[in-house]
C-alpha cells in the first residue's frame, strides 16, 4: 500500500483498517510525517517496528518522527530498555546509538554503534552509521576504518564510498581520496556531493585549473543547486587569473540558492547600550588557523560589555585552544548534532545578538546556516575568509585597510569593518624553538621556502619561483606540506620545476611534521616565497615569528592580500611586491643582502612581538568598538517605538 493524505481524502480510521502488514504502517506514517502529524506518525512507525523487528529503516523513520515531535528523549528510553530486554539486538543498538547522537550523548552513541557493528558484522548499515559518526568526532582514522568496511559490504552504495572519500581528504589523503571519487564521478546518485569532494581534493593535490573546470561542470550540470556554486566559490580564489568580481559573482549566486526557513521574529532588544552576547561559529575553535588567529582577541575582549557563546564542535574537548575557548565561553553548543534551521533556532533562543561566522565554506563549516539568520547582526571573519562571502544575510565583513584599500570596497558584498591595524590577531605558540640565524650565512647559498598548503602553489607561481632559482643557480627550495606524504604527488611538482629549467635536485618536498618541528624548520630557509593567488596567511605569520620573511605579491581579492596584511602591520611593507615583475625583482634584491637578512632576523621575532599583529588587548579594544558600532546601525534601524 502507498499512502499520500496530500491526495486521498480519507479519515485516519480508515487508513488505520487498511494497515494490514509492517510496510503499510511505515507508509502510513511516512504520509503522516508529510501532513505535520509527527506524533501519530512515531506511532505508526512503532507498530512497523513491533511487527518487524529486524527492519531497520521502520525504527529509523521512527527516529525522525521522534525528532520532529521533541520526542527524542522517549524514543531513546524506548531503545534502552529494548537493549537492556535483548542486548544481543544490533537494531535496537543501531537505533540507539543513532539517537543518542542526536541528543548530543556521542561518546556513549559510538559505544553503542560499536556493539552494534560487532553483534552484526555483515550489515553495512551498523558500519556506515559508526563511521559517521566517528568522523563527526574526529576519530578520522577508526572512521576510515569503518566506512572501508561499510563500502566493501554495499559496494554500490556512493554514499558511503563519499563519505569514506571526505574522510581521506580531511586524513590529508587527497590522491586516494581523488582516485575513489573519480570513479563515482559519473554515478547519478549524490552527484553533487561527490563533485564537491573531487573539486577538493583535486584542488588540494594543486590542481587548480582542473578543480575549477570540475566545478564548472558541476554548476553546468546542476545550476539551481547550491553545493555546486559552493563548491566554485571555494575553487576560484586559488586559481590564477579570476578576478575579485567573478568571485563575488560566484559567492552571489551560492547565496541565492541556499534555503531559507520561515523563522520567528528576532526577539533581541534594541537597545544601544545594553550589554551584548556574540556568538562565536565554526567548527574549529581549536588548533587550527582560526584559533591561533582569533583566541587570544576574544580572551582580551572586554567581558564587562559582552558574553560570549560558542557554536562548536565538541569533537575536540581536549585540544589546547579549544580549552581556551571554553575558558572564555559562557554557554558552549554543539552544532555538529543540529541542521542548519534547529541551529539557527539555538542561537537565537540563547539571544546571541552578533553572529561571527569564522568557518565560511570549509571544513565542517556552517555559513550557510546564516542564510535562515542566526541574530540580528551577522559578521563574516576569518575561516575560508577568501573573499566576500555574497551572503545576502551576512551583514558586515571584518577586514583592514591592506585587506581591502578604498578601490576594492566595490568588490564586497557585505559592509566593511576595518580595523586599524591587521585583520588578524595572532597567539605564538610558546613551545616556537629560538630563532637562529640565517643557514645562507654557512651554506654560502639563499635557500627559498613554502610551507603552504600545495592548493595555493600554482603552475604560474612555480614558474616565477624558478625563474628567481635560474638567476640565483645556487639556490635551493624546501617545499613543506602534508600532501608531500604522497611520493607521486611530490614527484610532480619536481618534475614541473624540471619543465621550468630547475634541476629537481634543488627542490626539496618534505611531509607533515609535528607543529613544534614544523616551525624548527623554518631554521632551515632564508627566505619565504609567498603563493599566490592565494596567500599565506598563519603560515606568514609563523614564518615572522621565526625570523624568515616573506616575499609577497598583493592581489586583488581578499585571499590574494593575506601576506600584505601580516607584513605591512609588522612594519615589513617593503617585502610586497605590486607585480609579478616587481616580485622576482624583491626576491633577488634580498637575497642579495646577507648582511641585511642576518640584521632582520635576529631582531625580526622580538618585532612582531611588539607589532599590533600580536598585541592583544590592542587588538580586542578596536574589535569591541567595531562590534558595538555594528549594533547600534541594526538598533537605529529597529527602534523601539516612543510611547
């Protein structure tokens, strides 16, 4: 039987007689869940359940059901006693696993999915679902795991086979990750899905021109779907050549395909003055660029004039900057659990009054969410903090003026906030090893570097970097990445020198490393060389910290100005380049001066130091004003009326 009240008008009673096997009852709570009648659909789904225990999507939809109707928490006491009546039920384990990861209980939900995928071994089911979750969790390598296990058992299901992919990429295994995604490429199911996982990892292995027509394709094949023109915001800005206005049109059009709920009206009080709760979004309020970038400026914020609450992720509770995080948090959710509407409607039930969105389209990133307004002023900072977002919701855009000077306004959507120093505040890692000097002082050469992700070094910039080691024969280059894991990856981009008349032999790729060691090894290069397009941007400042410098070229968009930013406000205004020309002829004049680099980098971290790139309270008192400006524009334009 297939039920559908939206087309047959006929009573509950008689839907209820023709209920006659376990399938009948799920499709009568299907078409009850369509009708809003989530409560008699969880009831529908139950009778399912009852009469075919071993089905598992009956007990799934039952879940949804549950969801729908806040009945969560009797759906999970539901589930717990069935296991405690029959622990060896791997459904029921499934089932609550599964709920209590809704709930947010994802310690306990693993232990239950893990029981579950052992009580049945053969069910790609148990397996996908705890590969999941293990990856919501961090557990990256348990989750590969997992999903290789689902895939083997349900070759066919892409699903899976993308989820393992998105896995890969987050494991740093592009080329693995890009190998199983081209051979779902042409598969229709969650084609848009699997073209957003091959545009990254084809864009992180530095291909960038293929990543971008990939995304192209995609847009070309879906163009009223969001995810694709996700996926071509992202891409563009590491490709040479795009113009900030291309970008700009990209992101537009992503905005313009998101959903939009029909949400209550805001309830903040439009008060000038009151004090304020901000609200602090992404997915990586950790050990990663936004927290080395943004923590030690919202430690120093004034807490006398703002709360602050966390949307995070909780996957991450013992890393070092997540815990300072939560130090300064005032309530904490996690918004790994929740969609992109029930998120919105957690910040606004914790009144937040200024969104920052520090994730924009990266990893596990919720930008999107603020398409459906999560408070009533919205501000796009650091995270995938490429260019403008082109988010119709995203009311400011927080930047400096070597971010965006005066000419490049035009290019945003959002209004601007620039700081008067850099955008960024930077917090040095106190385990950074001692600055030492120069190596080209005992090797009697100039040896260049990049630790940047490989995405941002593209065909064109290899091509300036070995013209500069051709004028320099000399000269080496360490290239430091965790694509570099990959031998063949590594291979091709000697070999692309090679193509550019630098013998491979001077080029040096090394792999991943701790972080202590990865700064250390900025003691073996003189001199940084910025990618471009897209800059360097903790990179830059790391290398400052250990005394390297960095050659840079300011582009147009955002992206393409990081570096400008982190050396003008250090007081390094002279290592950046206008042009392409002008960049090689920077590099070769310093080089040139060992006297001079020696000076600079025995001096340089004491510097920074000193810099506003690191001077926190600095930073936190100019930010403070800039929130409070933001405010009072969105109170003067929802006054209160006089009575």
């Amino acid at each position: 039987m297939s039920v559908d009240l939206a087309e047959e008008a006929i009573s509950i009673s008689d839907l209820l007689r023709r209920c006659a096997t376990a399938d009948d009852w799920d499709q009568l709570g299907l078409a009850l869940l369509k009708t809003n009648e989530a409560s008699l659909a969880m009831a529908a789904f139950q009778e399912a359940q009852e009469r075919a225990p071993d089905t598992l999507q009956y007990a799934l939809h039952g879940i949804e059901a549950a969801a729908a109707c806040a009945q969560l928490p009797h759906a999970l006491d539901r589930a717990s006693v069935a296991c405690d009546d029959n622990p060896l039920d791997p459904v029921m384990q499934i089932v609550r696993g599964v709920v209590l990861d809704r709930l947010g209980h994802r310690e306990e939900a693993i232990d239950a999915l893990t029981v579950a995928e052992a009580l049945a071994p053969d069910s790609s089911l148990a397996a996908m679902f705890l590969g999941g979750l293990l990856a919501r969790a961090n557990r990256l390598p348990d989750a590969d795991r997992a999903l290789r296990k689902a895939a083997d058992l349900d070759p066919d299901n892409v699903m899976v086979r993308n989820d393992r992919a998105a896995v890969l990429i987050r494991l740093h295994k592009h080329a693995d990750a890009r190998r199983l995604l081209i051979d779902l490429a042409d598969r229709p199911e969650n084609r848009n899905a699997v073209a957003a996982n091959l545009v990254t990892s084809t864009m992180c292995m530095g291909l960038q021109e293929d990543a971008a027509n990939l995304a192209w394709k995609a847009v070309a094949r879906a163009p009223d779907a969001a995810t694709p023109w996700r996926g071509l915001s992202n891409a563009l800005p590491y490709c040479f050549g795009v113009t900030a206005d291309t970008l700009l049109q990209a992101a537009r059009a992503c905005s313009a395909r998101l959903p939009r709920a029909a949400m209550p009206a805001l309830a903040n009080t439009p008060k000038p003055d009151r004090r304020l709760t901000i609200g602090l979004m992404s997915a990586t309020l950790r050990t990663h660029p936004v927290g080395w970038l943004t923590v030690a400026a919202f430690e120093a914020l004034d807490r006398n004039d703002f709360d602050i609450v966390c949307l995070g992720d909780n996957g991450f509770a013992n890393d070092a900057i997540q815990k300072r995080f939560r130090s300064i948090a005032d309530d904490w959710l996690d918004i790994s659990v929740l969609d992109d509407v029930r998120l919105a409607l957690a910040a606004r039930e914790r009144d937040v009054d200024i969104l920052i969105d520090l994730g924009g389209y990266g990893d596990a990133a919720r930008m999107q969410a603020c398409a459906h307004r999560l408070a009533p002023v919205q501000i796009k900072w650091v995270g995938m903090q490429n260019h403008s977002s082109g988010l119709a919701e995203m009311d400011w855009f927080l930047t400096d003026r070597w971010e965006t000077p005066p000419a490049l306004e035009s290019r945003y959507s959002e209004r601007l906030l620039r700081l008067p120093d850099g955008y960024v505040c930077y917090s040095p890692p106190a385990y950074a090893p001692d600055v030492v000097p120069p190596p080209a002082q005992t090797n009697g050469f100039i040896t260049f570097g990049c630790f940047n992700n490989l995405a941002k070094v593209t065909t064109v910039a290899i091509g300036v970097w070995a013209e500069i080691m051709r004028a320099l024969p000399d000269s080496r280059l360490i290239l430091k990445t965790h694509q570099f894991n990959d031998m063949e990856t590594a291979e091709r981009i000697r070999s692309d020198f090679a193509e550019c008349g630098v013998s491979p032999d001077r080029i040096e790729t090394r792999g991943p490393s701790a972080h202590r060691n990865l700064l250390a090894a900025y003691n073996d290069i003189d001199i940084v060389l910025d990618p471009f397009p897209y800059a360097g941007g903790l990179t830059t400042c790391e290398a400052l910290w250990m005394g390297v410098p960095t050659i840079a070229l300011a582009g147009e968009s955002f992206s393409a100005r990081h570096s400008t930013s982190h050396l003008s406000n250090v007081g390094l205004s002279d290592w950046v380049s206008a042009d392409i020309n002008d960049y090689i002829r920077n590099a070769l004049q310093k080089a040139g001066d060992i006297a001079a680099l020696t000076e600079l980098r025995l001096g340089l971290r004491a510097q920074v130091r000193r810099s506003p790139l690191c001077d926190a309270s600095r930073f936190a008192l100019h930010l403070g004003v800039l929130l409070k400006h933001t405010w009072r524009v969105w109170c003067e334009k929802n006054k209160l009326p006089k009575h």
